[in-house]
C-alpha cells in the first residue's frame, strides 16, 4: 500500500476550497448539508427500501427534474437564520407598529358594513390558504435536493406563518369590534363552501399531494403563490384602500415583501434546473397542467372584488409575465 | 488455504473481533489467529497456558487439533477463546 | 399602545384544520408520513402544546439571542483559546461539531415533516419554528468550528463527518435516521423531541455547556446554553402528542416508540459524551462522572417525566441502568484503539491520577478495563507501537452500528447476542439492540454494517488501507493521541505506580 499525501488544514470546508475567492458566511453555514442524497440508492443508514426511503427514491431521487450538481443552487438574497430574524425582526416591528397606532385611532370602527361583510368572507379565511402554503413549503424543504434550496423553503414556510399570525390577529381585533360579523367563527364554512374560495382550496389541496419534489416546487412557487399573492394579498390589498381600510391595504404590501423574496429564489432554482436544457420541457408540462386550475382559483375569487375589475386579468397577466420571464 | 471469516471474542478483551482463519487450518492455528488481534495487545499473555476454542454458549471447547473445515464451524460464527491449563481437556 | 395579547389571537392561528374534499384525508396525510397508530386526525384537535410563543416574539427573541452568542465569540475571538486549551477539550469539540452540526440539519427536515404532516395545527406552527431552531442550530455549530480549518484539518470533519463512511458517522447516521430522518411526523414527535431532546439533548448541552465554563471555553460555554434554550422549548412538541395518543388507547405502542428512542439514543450519547466527560475532559475541570450525569438527568429527572406522563419504564430500564457502569468505558477503549479511524485525537485518560478518579467513581475499573490499558500502556512504554493499532475491525453491532462489546479484564462478559432473520445472522451488542430490530425488522434488513460490507466486498482492497479509503480519512486528518503519549511519562519515571489502586 502506498501511503497517501498528508492532509494539510485548509482555510474553508474542502468542498468550498477549490474557489478563487474567501467564501461567505452563507456559503459556509448553508452549502452541501444534505446527506441523504449522498447515495441514491439508499437515502438513510436503515434497510434500502422501508417505507420513508422508498418515498424519497421516488419523489426525489427520481424526480424528472435533474440536475448533476444542485449543491451549486445558491439562494441570490444569502439568507441565514442570523439575517432571516434581524430582516423579519424589522418587519414586525414595523406590522405591529401599524397594528398599533390604526387600533388607537379606532380603524376598525369606521369601516362600512359592506366592506366589513367582505372582509369576513374575503380576507379573513386567507388563514387556511397561508397554513396550506406553510405546510407546502415545509415538504420541499424536507424533500429538497440541496440544503441551499432548504433554507430558502424553511424560510418561506415561517413566512407563511408570518402571514397566518398576521390574518389570526386582525381576526380577533375584527371580532372584537363587530362581534355579530362572525369573525374567528366562520372562516372555515367559507373556506370550506363559499363559491370565492372553492376554487382556490382545489388548486391548494391538489397542489399539497403533489409529491415529486420538483412539481411541489413548482406547483406551489411557480403557480399556486403567484396566483394567490395576485388575488387574495394584492388585489385585495387595492380593494382595500379603495374601501378606506388602509390597515389592509399596508399589511398587504409588507407580505408581499416577503413574497418577493420568495420569487427570487424561485427564478434562481428554475434558472439552475434550466441549466439542463431537457428540463424545460417537463417545466412546461406542469405548468400547462396546473395552469387551468390557477386561472379558475383566480378568476373565482376575483370576481367579488368589484371595485378591481381587472383584478383576475391582471392577476393572470402576472403569473404568464413571470412564466414567460423564466423562459417558460 | 481458504479464508474463513470468524468472530472472536477473546477472554479478557473489551469487544468481538473480525478474524480470518484458514479453513484447511486446525483449531490452534485458528486460536493463534484471534490471539494475533488480542494478546499484547489488550491482553495480557499468559505463558504456560494454551488457547482453547468454544463456540459461544458451550462448554466443550474443539479439540486443538481438529481441521476446522472438519468441525462444524461456518463463517461468522461466534467463538470464545479462553486461556487454559494445557493438560486439561 | 393597543397590541392585543397573544393569548386573544393565538387560537385562531391555530384553528387551520379542515376536511379536504378535492383528494382524500388519507391523501393529505398518508400514513407513511403522519404515522399516528390509526388514531384518527380529529382525536387531534385535543393536541395542546404546552409552550407557547409567535411568529413576532420568536423573531424578536431569536434576534436578541443571536446577537448574545455572535458578540461572545467576536469579543472571545483573540482569547487563543484554541492554543491554550488542554488538547482533550479540543478532541471534544472536533467530536461534537463532527456528530452533531448536519444531525441538527437532519433535525430540521424532521421538524419540518411535523410542519406538514403533523396532524395537529399546534404541532404544525410550534413544529415551524422547531424548523428555523434546528436551522439556528446548524449555522451556529459551523461558524464556530470553521473558524479553525485553517488551523488544523480535523475541524473540517464538522461539514464531512456525515458525508463519509467512517464508522463513528454511520453509528451516528443510523441513529439520527431510525430516530427521526427517517420518521413519520408523529414518531418524530415522541422519538426525536420527547425521548431524545427532553431525554438526552438537555443533558448534553447542559453537561457540555457547564464543562466548557469549567475549562474557560466561554464562547462554546455560551453557544452550547443559547442552543439549549431552543431545544427545551421545541422539545415539548412530543408530550402533548403522547397524551393523545395514550387517551386514545395507544399507550402500549407510545410506550414503545418512547422505549426505542431512549435505547437509539443512549448509544450515540454514550460513545461520544461518556468518553468525553470521563477521559477527554482534564482531571482538574471534571465536576461528575459521566455514571453521576447520567444518574441525575436520566433516572432522576427524566424518569420523572415518564411516570408523570403515566408511562411504564422500559423492560429494560435495569440493564440501561446496569450499562452506565461500564459501555462508555468499552467505546473509550475502542474509539482509543482504532483511534486512525475517527476524526479527532482521543485523550487516553489513563495516567495515575485519572485511574485513581476512574477507580473511585467506577470501583473495580482497574481489574477490567485497566486490565487492557495495562497491556497498552506498557506497549506506549516500551515503544511497541505497532502493537496499539489496530490490524482487523471491531464485529459492528447491526443496530447501533457501534463495536460489540463489554467488560473486559476479570469481569469479562463480552457476548454477541445473534438473531436469525429470513435466513440472515444478525449480530447484536445486547438483548436492547435486538429487541429493537425485532420492533420493525423491515426497517433494518437489508442495511449492511462496516464489516458486511468488507466481507460482501466492497470494500477494496480488503485491508486497513482499503477501509481507510472508504471511510475518506486520511493522514492529516484521522485521529492519534491527543496528548502525544505524554501521558505515559508518569509510567516511565514510575512503572509501578499504575497499581497504585
Ligand atoms: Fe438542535
Ligand atoms: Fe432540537
């Protein structure tokens, strides 16, 4: 046996030391961190093919969608939880500050009955919708190919309970002012059987048991959220303002920042799964698949916002722009 | 000679060891073989004494001299080997 | 100022449960994911986690905290610890970064199985920040260490440890993976944050943490306590989950998810944090033996909590009990032994003093295990060095993945305790471990230990060099005394005094 070179320390991880440049502290706490991917054929120390493996060779490891290196994915805002809760800190300070000073000048209490009806079957049910997209985020960060592409799911999935928070408390402030609208009692019937949100509650179940790895991406961050964050978080948001509730219009706006972000990466990893040009074409067929119940999720929903009349159009516009914009 | 992968588990030693034996070999040069990985390793030497083998769980060890491909011993199994006075059987 | 109180709004937030109409619940939650024992998703609604925090408090809070345990190492940065510290500290903190930092990211796709398919919405928002911990707990514990790759390349291993074969990371792989990676959420719920983290993570970082104050490494002291206080709260996640599981006429089967969490975990605590508290950490900075740690977390804290919860102990409790005697004494001999095949440089722990502390707190170690080190120590001395490394491998125990063995010297009771399974002969460290594989054979049957895989060949060439190929360690980087054999002047000036007991 001939003896092996002796190691000698290097100034990073040896997997970031082949770079011409010092890595950053992202790199360094967020790079190659998965490795249930190290072999495809057995995810865990455990027998090959018990239950949870065989879920993850399939969903997973066989996904349509490859990729020869997806630890290169790298999320184009570097987050890392030290800057996610100095970002979100802010945020909140900044949500809870309106929350604050519109509750002192009593908000609630001048808004107009028909608005205030709206906003129990419109805006308060979004609860559901935000914990639907909490848990889908939380699938592809358990499912994710690379530990870059996780943390940008974890951090979309507390987002989403960001949103949820948000929804639960003007619920209970709402509640407080107009008991006999229902608030906090019947967001789940409408949830459940109002004609706006059947639709969209289609779109998200069917998306939420979409397993293959690569489709819950893209059926939640390329269709499901632009559709939502056009209809219920934007469109609603002007409806608001039109209808004095200032309040919403602004909280609307401040989730929407967060949103933004999401889009981000989302163009980065389908610009890293583009990277393999026979990609596109599975791409394409999700997104033809899944389109048809984005669009009636949208339009359904839209159609009550009457001070928006081109509410679902330009919420459809949007979503096909940043298709397009993706070179999808 | 044939390799015959065998679990030692000698007396006074902290652990099961993989030993490869030689099948075509006797029991004693199959004891010299585990004590290669123990004695004066983690154990002490006990001069005068010799190395009985047993299967685990029995009390009758193999005869020292038997062929091991002549026993029952098959790959893998689990085999104590224990310090004896040489006269006793 | 009119912010409502938490207490007004956090119902709400977690009233998110509903029916699914467009596919089915067993659809939205399948079995393989949720787990549940069959106790169906409304029985659920009972679930109420006992800590309760939000979105804005724990951005808040978590924002403060890093900031604390970010500041004490900038300002601790120039203390040179790193080249002061006594060389068996070091071993521990190379051991902790490499078996734990990816285990902690391994936990935050476990948490975030619970934040889809925990079947409770409580389980799935505290589950969400459980996520974000776990993901906390995975940078914090590679920033630290990264900070001296370039000093020596063994820190490397806090990144590579989990991505190599080496065998102290499949020991820990297959521990993280049957406990939770591999888990269904509500398994994970009861495996992963009641038996492990209420059970062993608080006593690991809590024992780390006061070592570390103990040896004055404050900025590993302060980390490893910040890191503690997310785990007590995320760990109360799996009480709730076992009160509706036992309410609902699943206590038998609770009880057993509990028991092999406690029997996984207690292995990987006891071949890395026994060795480090009774032979890495110095003699002068030990406040307890590992046995006492153990005594006063284990059976007089956390067996509390089982019986409080109105949980059974374990069929086994005696002989677990029975083992803080002796294992981590037997892993300390083989993680030493084997010592070119780990990632940091074990302290040998043996010099007159030690053994006379190792004697007091464990009495009769000197006619066991001192037996072997005997042996040893009399090779350092002689300078036979040959005879201290190893030639073969240890038979791997095909649950924890951890060398077989036992007491060794006068009180030898080494055994395999086999099993046949569909015409394949299992090897078993004691009656706990296969006890544990015949729970669910199907999860453990076709997985080859270090040593199946040698003997199936493939592993090549079959040698030593061979295996240290496959394991990825390499001179450099694969472990060697951590003293330098300094220990073993006291034998040379006084070659007796090893008897001293
Ligand atoms: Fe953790
Ligand atoms: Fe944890």
């Amino acid at each position: 046996m001939t003896m092996p070179e002796i190691l000698k320390p290097l100034k990073t991880w040896e997997h970031l030391s082949g770079a011409r440049r010092k890595p950053s502290e992202y790199e360094i706490v967020s790079t190659n961190l998965h490795y249930s991917t190290d072999d495809q054929n057995s995810p865990f120390e455990l027998d090959p093919n018990f239950d949870i493996a065989l879920w993850f060779k399939k969903y997973r490891n066989e996904s349509p969608i490859k990729h020869p290196d997806w630890n290169s994915f790298r999320d184009p805002d570097e987050i890392v939880y030290r800057t996610y809760n100095l970002i979100q800190d802010g945020q909140e300070a900044y949500v809870f500050g309106l929350l604050d000073q519109f509750s002192d000048r009593e908000h609630d209490k001048a808004l107009s009955p028909s608005w205030v009806a709206l906003l129990g079957r419109l805006y308060t049910p979004n609860r559901y919708l935000f914990h639907s997209l909490q848990m889908h985020s939380a699938y592809i960060c358990q499912m994710a190919q690379a530990s870059t592409i996780s943390n940008c799911a974890t951090y979309q999935t507390a987002d989403h309970l960001r949103w949820l928070t948000h929804t639960a408390y003007r619920t209970a402030e709402l509640a407080k002012v107009h008991g006999a609208a229902g608030f906090g009692l019947n967001e789940k019937n409408r949830w459940l059987s109002d004609p706006a949100w059947l639709d969209i509650r289609e779109l998200v179940e069917k998306a939420l048991v979409a397993w293959d790895w690569a489709e819950s991406f893209v059926v939640l961050n390329l269709i499901v959220k632009p559709s939502i964050e056009g209809a219920t978080i934007r469109s609603l948001g002007e409806s608001a303002r039109r209808n004095g509730d200032t309040l919403l219009g602004l909280l609307s706006d401040a989730q929407l920042v967060d949103a933004s972000r999401h889009q981000k990466w989302s163009r980065a990893l389908v610009k890293k799964m583009l990277e393999q040009d026979e990609n596109r074409e599975q791409l394409r067929v999700w997104i033809r698949k899944w389109m048809p119940l984005a669009k009636a999720a949208i339009n359904s929903y839209c159609q009550y916002l009457v001070e928006v009349p081109d509410a679902a159009e330009r919420s459809i516009a949007t979503v096909e722009e940043f298709h397009a914009s993706l070179g999808l | 000679m044939s390799q015959l992968p065998i679990i030692s588990n000698f007396q006074g030693d902290f652990l099961l060891q993989l030993v490869l034996g030689d099948s075509e070999g006797t029991i004693n040069s199959l004891a010299e073989a585990a004590a290669y990985h123990s004695v004066g390793r983690r154990v002490a030497p006990q001069p005068g004494k010799v190395i009985r083998v047993r299967r685990q769980g029995e009390t009758g060890f193999y005869k020292p001299d038997a062929k091991v491909s002549d026993t029952d011993i098959k790959a893998m199994d689990c085999l104590e080997f224990v310090f004896s006075d040489p006269d006793k059987k | 100022m009119t912010i409502l109180d938490r207490s007004e709004w956090y119902d709400i937030a977690r009233e998110t449960n509903w029916t699914p109409t467009f596919v089915t619940e067993e659809e939205l939650f399948p079995e393989v994911m949720t787990g549940g024992l069959g106790v169906t998703r409304d029985k659920w609604e009972k679930y109420d986690e006992p800590y309760k925090t939000s979105y804005p408090e724990y951005v808040k809070i978590q924002r403060e905290k890093d900031a604390g345990a970010y500041s004490v190492k900038a300002a601790l940065e120039r203390n040179k610890l790193f080249e002061t510290a006594d060389p068996g500290w070091i071993s521990i903190l190379k051991s902790h970064y490499g078996g734990l930092a990816l285990g902690e990211y391994a936990a935050m796709s476990a948490e975030a199985r619970m934040t889809r398919f925990g079947p409770a919405p409580g389980m799935r928002n505290m589950a969400t920040f459980g996520m974000l911990d776990e993901n906390r707990h995975t940078q914090l514990q590679l920033y630290f260490p990264h900070e001296h790759c370039s000093k020596d390349r063994q820190f490397d291993w806090a990144v590579k440890a989990y991505h190599t074969n080496e065998w102290a990371a499949i020991a820990t792989r297959r521990m993280v993976d049957d406990l939770f990676l591999g888990r269904d959420a509500i398994s994970i719920a009861i495996m992963l944050t009641f038996a492990f983290e209420t059970g062993f993570t608080n006593m690991q970082f809590l024992g780390l943490s006061s070592d570390a104050a103990e040896v004055g490494d404050y900025t590993f002291s302060s980390l490893i306590s910040s890191i503690q206080t997310d785990e007590s709260r995320h760990a109360q996640i799996g009480g709730p989950a076992l009160e509706v599981l036992i309410a609902n006429g699943k206590k038998a089967e609770a009880e057993r998810m509990v028991y092999q969490g406690i029997a996984g975990a207690w292995r990987l605590f006891c071949v890395l944090t026994g060795p480090s508290m009774d032979y890495n950490t110095p003699l002068a900075h030990r406040k307890h033996s590992f046995k006492e740690f153990m005594q006063e977390w284990i059976i007089g804290q956390f067996e509390r909590s089982l019986i409080d919860l109105g949980l059974d102990l374990p069929w086994y409790w005696d002989k677990l009990v029975a083992e803080f005697d002796y294992m981590h004494h037997a892993y300390q001999l083989g993680l030493w032994y084997w010592r070119p095949t780990i990632w940091w440089n074990p302290a040998a722990g043996v010099t007159p003093d030690e053994r006379d502390w190792l004697e007091e707190k464990y009495p009769g170690w000197n006619d066991t295990f001192g037996k072997c080190w005997d042996v040893i120590i009399e090779n350092v001395v002689a300078g036979r060095m040959d005879k201290t490394y190893p030639e073969t491998l240890p038979i791997l125990c095909n649950m924890s993945q951890l060398p077989i063995c036992a007491i060794p010297g006068n009180g030898w009771n080494v055994k395999d305790y086999p099993l046949e399974y569909q015409g394949r002969t299992y090897h078993f460290n004691s009656e706990i471990d296969r006890w544990m594989f015949q729970q669910s054979p199907e999860r453990y049957r076709d997985h080859m230990s270090l040593v199946d895989r040698l003997l199936a060949g493939q592993i090549q060439p079959p040698d030593i060099g061979g295996i240290l190929k496959y394991m990825n360690i390499a001179p450099g980087e694969c472990g060697d005394d951590a003293h330098k054999y300094a220990w073993a002047d006291a034998y040379r000036v006084n070659p007796f005094s090893k008897s001293a007991a």
